[in-house]
C-alpha cells in the first residue's frame, strides 16, 4: 500500500470503478485506486466493483449474476458448491475435475 501524488503527465484510472483518478491515489499490488475505492468490494467474477448485492463465499465477494461454476458457468446462488485451485465450481464439475486428476478415485455420494 503507498500513496501517491498526481502526474500531470498522463491520466491515471482507477482498476475498481475505472474513473479518471484527479489528486493523490492508492496503489495496492500494483493497482491504483482512488481512496474511497480502497475500502470497495471487488467482485471476484467480473473484477469490477460491487455497488449492490453481493455473494461472499470463501473469502471472496461476487456479483450474485457472477457467482457461477468457473467449468460451466451454471448459478451458484443457493446450491452447493466448492473450490479448486482458487476456482468456485458446482458439485458435477468437482467430480469430473477429481475424475480428471484421479482416474481411479472413487467417488462417493450419499
């Protein structure tokens, strides 16, 4: 995290809410933010800024219409779910990703 002051060079644009940034900014792993941005939730799906509802799952925070299996994109929204490797999947695609790695995994529902 480290603030800085304006250019009058080029424009800079914030990476949350994609405004022209005017006066001192943020920058936070390598991405610049106004300060009021700083503190935005950032959907985890679509990567832009959430200013409505929003599905927190594991740490992360989703528009409701982009929490979806990252393999079929079939809705989230109340059903159950996992992660891979950073990616939230349904059921389905957890097993085929699983039967993918682990052709001789048995796979055991109830």
């Amino acid at each position: 995290l480290r603030f800085v002051t304006m250019s009058d060079e080029e424009d800079v644009f914030c990476d949350v809410c994609k405004g022209v940034i005017e006066g001192p900014y943020i920058t936070v792993d390598g991405k610049d933010l106004h300060k009021n941005c700083h503190k935005a939730s950032v959907c985890s799906g679509c990567k832009n800024q959430i200013n409505g509802p929003s599905v927190s799952a594991q740490g992360f925070d989703f528009h409701p219409d982009c929490f979806k299996c990252a393999d079929c994109s079939a809705s989230l929204l109340n059903k159950p779910f996992s992660q891979d490797h950073g990616a939230v999947i349904c059921p389905n695609c957890g097993v085929a990703r699983l039967k993918k790695t682990n052709p001789n995994a048995k796979i055991v529902t109830k």
